[in-house]
C-alpha cells in the first residue's frame, strides 16, 4: 500500500482512506507525554507510599503504613470516646430522668433515628408501620 502513495514527501503510514484521508506519523504533543510520565511517576510513588502492589493475599504495607481499618479504628475510637458521657448517664437512669434532661432527650431521639434507619427501616418502612 505505502508504493501507491499519492502523498510520498508527508510524513505517513502510506495508508490512505476515500482518496486523501491519511494516517499520519506525528508524535504526540509535548504536553501530553510529559503529563503521561508525570502520571506515571505518581503512579509509582503513590505505589510505594501507599499499600498497593499484591503480593501474595496481601498489599503490600506502603511506607507509611497506612490502612483502612486502622483509620475505621481510631474514627470509631473518637466516636465512642465522644458518646461514652452520654452512654454512661442514660445507663444509670431510667426513662422518665431521660426524657426529663433535654440534652440526653436530644441525644436518645438523634440515636434512635440513627438505629432505626440502621436495623429496621428495610422491613418497616420510614414510618414503621409494617
């Protein structure tokens, strides 16, 4: 194909479609093959700071060390940390001390909603009726 090449001085593959539409043979832009290899780069540091590469049935560490469940630990430990002096007052009173204390009355109603969306909604609806 490249000997019946009506456009022999351009820089082409010799593949040429409906008379003059041709392949070309330019390079990519600069700008585009630097931002490839800089993804690249990242690609790679991100791959040693982070766990990433499989080996074996686990990632490997990264050099920092981080994880997710790590990370769901200690959120978790912030939360209870923060709900333990509601928790401690409401399970030393009875109904009628809680719902006289606005304050843990908010916070039982707020934890309530959030239980309920959590373990009974999908069966009993938004309202609870079913």
């Amino acid at each position: 194909m490249a000997e019946n090449n009506p456009f022999p001085g351009e820089n082409n593959t010799g593949h040429v479609w409906d008379g003059n539409l041709r392949e070309l043979r330019n390079p990519p832009p600069r700008w585009w093959m630097l931002a490839f290899w800089a993804s690249l780069a990242f690609w790679v540091g991100y791959g040693i700071l982070y766990p990433m590469w499989p080996v074996g049935q686990q990632p490997t560490p990264g050099v920092l060390g981080w994880s997710q469940i790590r990370e769901y630990q200690e959120d978790a430990a912030v939360l209870t940390a923060k709900r333990a002096k509601f928790e401690d007052r409401i399970a030393a009173m009875t109904p009628a001390e809680i719902i006289a204390d606005p304050g843990l009355k908010q916070y039982t109603l707020a934890a309530a909603k959030v239980l309920f969306g959590d373990n009974c909604r999908a069966c009993h609806g938004t309202g609870g009726r079913r």
